[in-house]
C-alpha cells in the first residue's frame, strides 16, 4: 500500500445491517483512496454481503472488554503515560470531565483502546494520515482520545442512535474538536449545527445511497396488480424506534375490516419476544412469517414478490430515532411503494403522496388507511411508485454520493493528498 492511508474507526466490521459503512469502504477504494479497518468488535453474524469479500483494507481488530481484556489495554495504556506524559495527561483529564458528566466505565474503555490504537498500530503506521470514525458515540470517542495521545486528527460520520443517544455536551465537543462532520440527513445536519453554533469545524450531509444496479425491481414475482391475499413487508430491527407494535395494531384492523394479506417481517432485535407475544394478542400468528434476519440477496427477493413496505418508526423512550432507514430507499427503488411515520427525517425519502404515504407515530388506525389505499388506488399506487424511483435514482445513487463525500473529504482533510 502505498500512498497516506484513511484510518476507519468502526464499533464492529463488518456488521450486516451496516452495508452502507462496507459499500462506502469498497468504493473508496475503487476510487483509489488507500483504507485501514479498525474495529471495536468482531463480526457477531456468521454472514456477510458481497461487498465486504471484495473490500481489500487491512483489518485490525482493538482488545473489546474493559475487565477481560484489562491485561492487554493497559500496558500500551502505562508505555504512553511514561513516553508522553503531556499527552497521556491531557487525554486523562478529558476521560475525567467525561466519566464525571456520564459515570459511564465506557470512557474509561474508549481511553484505554486509542491508547492501544495508537501505541500497537498508528506509531508503527505512519502512513495512516487519517482517522474517521462512523458513528458519533463510542468510535467517535476513540478517534478523539487517539488524537489527543499522539495520533492523527479525525473526523467523524454522524448518524442516528449516536446523535440523539449521546450527552450533548460531549457530542458538542466532538464536533468542535473534529477537522470535519458528515451526517445522513439534513435533519441531523440541523440539530448537530444547532448544538454546536459558534463551532468552525464542517458540517456535511451526504445521503447514504444504494447501488441501483442491485436494487432496480427488473426481476420478481410482484404481481401488476395486487389482490388478496396482499403480500405486506417490513425490514427492520426489533427494536423500540421501530414502531413494529404500530404496524400490528394496523394490521389487526386490517384483517378486522376482511382485508386478507400476510405479513413478512425481517429482522431481529432485543423486543423480538414482546413482538412475538403481541402477534399472538392480536391473532396475527397464522398471518404473519419472520424468517430472521437475511443477506441482501434474499432481501430483494422480498422486495420483488412484496405488494407494499411498511415502517412505523418513532421516537424510543431514550430519545433514538431513524434516520432515513435504508430499507425505505430500496423499497422505492424496487417499484414497491411504502407507508411510513412523520418522524425524524423519513419526510425526506417518503413525500406525503408524492413518494408514499405518511402518518403520525404511534397511530395504528392511520397507517391501517394509508395501507389500504397504497394497496387499493392504483392511481395512487402508480405516482408514489414512479415518483419514488425517480427520486431515488437523482439523489441515493450511492456512486454518485461517495464521488461527493471523497471530495468533501479530500477538501477538508489535506493530508489524504487525493489526486
């Protein structure tokens, strides 16, 4: 490898429902930037899509369990501390204002792995000009803790959880520490700016985009026009900023009103068995399938035989919240049209009959209406399903999208040196 090096702070690579973090890497490197991977975790799925066996960058994977691992962190951690005791006392300070404010043993973990970064991989590497972390929380605090011990600057990739999850006055130091900001949504790209007002440091939305060769809808079993029993699909996972409750509930008025459908919902999560004991509450159970999570490939085999996708994120009791779920841009992509919630920046990919449909959150008897009518008023059906491919193709064109973040990168981060 020859050349600088973008170092990339990941939580866990390659994770399955994180394909635009792998297909961001591939194309980078398609584009001639040189990649380093170093992961806070190792993979937890025994699968992975294509597009990480074509990924070429070195992976380097940093010790993951504060106590297991306490053996391995701290001698990097205390070879620091004597070699650079200015530095290391600076970092420890920053851990002490941050364990005061959360009382959270993380920070103290996030210290202990840049400390490792920096003495097992970056000291070694010159090369590695860079650091870019993808996601505001804990990579983010890596990448920061790293520079202040001697490593590079950073940059960090803001996406959802991580913004709305963090205490606010630490994600309001990471951006005014960090060389540059990217965030999935100009929603986002509010809030963080709103935070952080008198910050010089950049703030960018790019959209995550898809590959539209992949997701094009021009082979399945979709049938022109849909009937009974209709084919309604969800991917997410199972977890509260979901709103999979909702869609129940919708359903069960559904089949209430002598709609007769079934229900595939793909994906795991922590409230899969809560989700489970409300499919049987409702008497879902003979009209629903839940084969788990699936690799992409599988994925758009569902999207191809689908009538119609469904979401019903919201805002979790701890305040996370979606961005622009991927899935929503695929489905559009595919021809099939979706029902979604107002909520965060879902408006920007599902127009309010323009693109697809729109309810409040937590509204059951509204989303159970506007699946209906997607299913039922081909007039509609037909504009929200060309309207949304459209849409799709002129701003989530995820060749077009990473052409757009390199350059906003290589402008903002000089020592990458792009051509």
């Amino acid at each position: 490898m020859s050349g600088p090096v973008l170092g990339m702070i990941l939580k866990g690579y390659p994770r399955i429902s994180e394909s635009f973090i792998s297909n961001e890497i591939l194309l980078f490197e398609q584009m001639g930037l040189n990649i380093r991977i170093f992961s806070m975790r190792r993979p937890r799925e025994p699968f992975c899509h294509d597009s990480v066996r074509r990924i070429r960058a070195r992976v380097d994977y940093l010790p993951t369990e504060l106590f297991f691992d306490f053996p391995r962190l701290l001698p990097p951690a205390a070879f620091l501390a004597v070699r650079e005791p200015r530095r290391f006392l600076a970092a420890l300070r920053q851990a002490a204002v941050r364990f005061e404010r959360t009382r959270n043993l993380g920070t103290i973990k996030h210290l202990l792995q840049a400390a490792y970064l920096v003495n097992q991989y970056l000291r070694r590497s010159p090369e590695v000009v860079h650091l870019h972390a993808h996601f505001a929380h804990s990579p983010t605090s890596v990448a920061l803790f790293a520079g202040l011990l001697g490593g590079p600057d950073f940059s960090f990739t803001a996406h959802a959880k991580d913004i709305y999850t963090s205490d606010p006055g630490q994600l309001r130091e990471k951006i005014n520490l960090a060389s540059l900001v990217i965030t999935c949504t100009e929603y986002n790209k509010r809030f963080l700016r709103r935070l952080a007002p008198d910050s010089a440091t950049p703030i960018h939305c790019v959209y995550h985009g898809i590959d539209l060769g992949l997701f094009n809808g021009a082979a399945g079993e979709r049938r022109t026009t849909p009937r009974p029993p209709y084919r309604i699909l969800s991917v997410a996972r199972l977890t509260a900023k979901k709103g999979i409750p909702t869609i129940l509930q919708a359903l069960a008025i559904l089949r209430d009103q002598g709609i007769d459908f079934e229900y595939t919902l793909i994906g795991d999560g922590d409230d899969r068995e809560t989700i489970f004991r409300l499919m049987a509450k409702l008497g879902l159970l003979d009209r629903c399938r839940w084969p788990g999570t699936m690799a992409h490939d599988r994925v758009i085999g569902e999207f191809a035989r689908a009538d119609l996708f469904v979401l019903g994120c919201e805002v979790a009791p701890d305040g996370d919240r979606d961005g622009i779920p991927n899935v929503l841009v695929e489905s559009l992509a595919m021809g099939l049209p979706a029902a979604a919630t107002r909520v965060s920046a879902l408006p920007e990919i599902v127009r309010d009959g323009d693109t697809g449909l729109l309810v409040p959150p937590g509204d059951p008897p509204a989303l159970a209406t506007a699946m209906r009518r997607l299913l039922s008023d081909k007039t509609l059906r037909d504009r929200v399903i060309g309207r949304g491919r459209r849409l799709v193709h002129a701003d989530f064109d995820n060749r077009q999208l990473i052409r757009q973040l390199a350059a906003i990168s290589c402008r903002n981060i000089p020592a990458l040196n792009c051509a």
